[in-house]
C-alpha cells in the first residue's frame, strides 16, 4: 500500500483496485490520471501534474499530439489489423518514410522495444552463421553491464540487475558483458566469434548515464575491425530526445542496426522496429521471423505521423535548447541535496545526495507539489520530460525539485 496517508477516497479506491487484481509487478506512485493534454495530466480529483516522465521518452510529442490523434482517429475508420498474410496500404509508405528519416535502408517493424531488441539479436545471430561464417551454434554478443534492453527471457539473461534477472533462469546463453563505457574491455572482449555489439548511446534505466567521449567511436571502429556488427539500442534515446534523430549521431557514428520503440508510437499505439542495413536485415525469409500485429496499419499510420513531426527538425531543436537550460538549471542545485547530473538533450539523471530524501521519497513529494517524476536505483531521478514542455513549465519543476532537496525555501 502507499506510504502516503492523505489520499481522496477515490484515488485510494481505485488504487486498492489495482492492488487487489493487477500483479505487483511495478511500485506506481499514488496518484491516478485520468486525463492528459501536452505536458501535463489531470488525476481523477482534478488535479494538474506536470509530467517530467513521459512515458519513458514514449511521450515525446506529448500527451494527444493532435497531429498524431488525427492519424489515429482517420485510420481507426479504416482498417487497423491484416496480419501480414496481405499487404496493406500503410507498411510500405511507413517503412520508406522512417529509413528515409533514419538514414537506413531496411526496416523491420514490430511493437514493443523488447520485440526489437530480440529480433535485433536474432538478426545478428543469423547474419553471423550466413555471411560471417561463425560455426553453429557458436555466436556471441557483446554487451554492457547495467544495460536495460527490455524483460523478456533472454534480454533479462545478459541484464546485470539483480532485481531484473534473478529466478528466471536458466538463461539464455550466447551474450559477453564488459563494463560500459570501457573501450579497452570491449577490444578484449570481441573475437572472430563476435556477431554483434549490443549498446545504448546512453543508458537510460541505469540513471541516464553518457558513455566517454569516444567511446562509441571506437565501438564502431573495433566492430569494423572484427567484421561484427554494431547494434544501437535507441529506444529510449531516439528521435529526438537528445535532441538528434539518434543519440548516436553525436559522434557522427552510424549503427548497422538501430533498435526504435516508445516515442514512435507517440504515446498512442506500441511501435517499434530494427532500422538498418539491407544486407543484414535481408538475411530474414518468409517464415523465419514475424509478428501478427508487427506493421499493422494503425501502428503505420501513427508511425507516419511521427516521422512527419520528426522531418521538421522542431522537436531536436527544441531538445537541443531547452536541454541546455533543463541542465544549467540542474547543474545549480549541485551540492545543494544533489550530488551529480548527467545527460543530454531534454533528459537528465539527478543523483540525490546521501543523508538527504531517496528517490522514491523525493518522487512522492515532488508529486505533492504537482510534479510527476520517477526514481531508479534507489537515489536517482530521471527527468524527461515531453519535448512540447514550455520552459516556464522545465522551471516550475526544477522549482519544485530544490524544494523537495533542501536547495530552495519551501
């Protein structure tokens, strides 16, 4: 039950409810939304919170972006499900558009992130026995501790996050984990067995924590070296939230393949997909790989219009800028109850100091105040807000956020 002993009776009713007859599986805060518009959400009391969440970068545009309802709304009239026994009249169109947006030439559509992760790596397996050469059975994939790619069987295999992982095993074999950020144990770590590199540009789950520079330089070049592949996982740090399409692109580094979820679904449908190299998505036959509702046209559709919002440049720019004042902002309330801050763009890690509230006790007063945020690992706090978040907003909620740390009269 919340630790919070002032709820209205029908939030606490119908948070018993969830508590009651959903599993336990996540640790919400206490609040229940009942409705949304732009940066902000309205619980069922009729109260406004600004959210500095979105989603988990699935809101990027914000909550109901009208352009994105649209597309939603005229398709719903249409067709929204064929499998794909039949083509349909959006797949095409949405594939050319997001490879055209991404720089790829291939796209593999599916629906959540975790889908595209996995088909990533099934991608990567077989490319590896198909072109490289690697013997049966023996392919390995690198990838980084403290990752988050997603809670599948196999994903949660290579996680280093005890309370992602354990007693799900036996886990599924076939992964290398080196520390991230370390070029040189990612150098020993490659052999000629190596299928793939499995990275994110930047950790989001682990605290929004920004590898060297460099260092996905030199994960690309070491992957050239070794004839491997270099898998970007985006999901989170993509279109637009670090304020390019990839947050790969600043180190001017190309990806073989680039996983994409959350945000292109635009917080109304689950989108995701593999973007990429046709020579390596291509080693796929009919029959080999699929989803029954992968590329549907009311997953096109939305996509679509998301790749129309993205081809604008508006949302990198304003990424771009208002992250710079979202980190001056927070870079103030350094040792002031905050310890550190990293990130890029409109997304930032806020490590709390010791002795001071945790994260968990940090979110549930900053929620009292209006302001939906959310803890990781304990002392951190991840903000990222939607990208349409107006900068009077950003400072109502970094406000908010001194206040709750001790740096700002309450």
């Amino acid at each position: 039950m919340t630790t919070l002993p002032d709820l209205d009776r029908r939030t606490a009713d119908l948070i018993d409810l969830d508590e009651r007859f959903s599993t336990h599986n996540y640790h919400p805060l206490p609040v229940v939304i009942a409705e949304a518009d732009g940066a902000w959400v309205t619980d069922v009391e009729g109260r406004p919170h600004l959210d500095l969440l979105a989603g988990y970068s699935a809101l990027n545009f914000g909550h109901r972006h009208p352009e994105l309802v649209r597309a939603a709304t005229e398709q719903l009239g249409r067709v929204t499900l064929t499998s794909r026994a039949f083509h349909h009249d959006q797949l095409g169109l949405f594939c050319r558009e997001l490879a055209e947006l991404t720089g790829t030439e291939m796209v593999l559509p599916m629906n959540t992130g975790a889908e595209a992760v996995e088909s990533a790596l099934k991608v990567a397996r077989k490319w590896a026995y198909r072109v490289k050469g690697v013997p049966a059975e023996r392919a390995e994939i690198v990838v980084a501790a403290d990752n988050f790619h997603g809670r599948t069987t196999t994903l949660v295999s290579f996680s280093t996050d005890d309370a992602a992982r354990a007693d799900y095993g036996p886990y599924t074999p076939g992964f290398v984990t080196v520390p991230y950020g370390d070029a040189e144990a990612l150098a020993g770590a490659i052999t000629e067995r190596t299928a793939a590199v499995l990275v994110e540009p930047i950790q989001g789950e682990a605290g929004v924590v920004v590898p060297p520079d460099g260092y996905l330089t030199e994960a690309r070049r070491l992957c050239d070296e070794a004839g491997a592949l270099l898998i970007a996982d985006e999901i989170q740090s993509g279109l637009a939230r670090t304020g390019t399409v990839f947050a790969l692109d600043h180190e001017h580094v190309t990806a073989d393949l680039y996983t994409l979820g959350k945000a292109l679904g635009g917080g109304i449908v689950p989108v995701s997909a593999v973007v990429g190299r046709a020579d390596v998505l291509g080693v796929l036959r009919p029959g080999e790989h699929g989803s029954t509702f992968g590329g549907n046209p009311l997953a096109c559709a939305v996509g679509r219009a998301v790749v129309r919002l993205l081809s604008t440049g508006e949302f990198q720019q304003r990424a771009t800028s208002l992250g710079a004042h979202l980190h001056t902002r927070l870079s103030g309330l350094l040792g002031h109850g905050v310890a550190a801050v990293r990130g890029r763009g409109l997304w930032a890690g806020v490590d709390l100091e010791p002795g001071g509230p945790t994260g968990r006790q940090a979110s549930e007063a900053l929620l009292r105040r209006g302001v939906l945020c959310k803890e990781t690992h304990g002392h951190t706090l991840r903000i990222a807000p939607p990208l349409v978040v107006e900068e009077a907003d950003l400072d109502r909620g970094i406000d908010a956020l001194a206040q709750v740390v001790g740096a700002a009269p309450r």
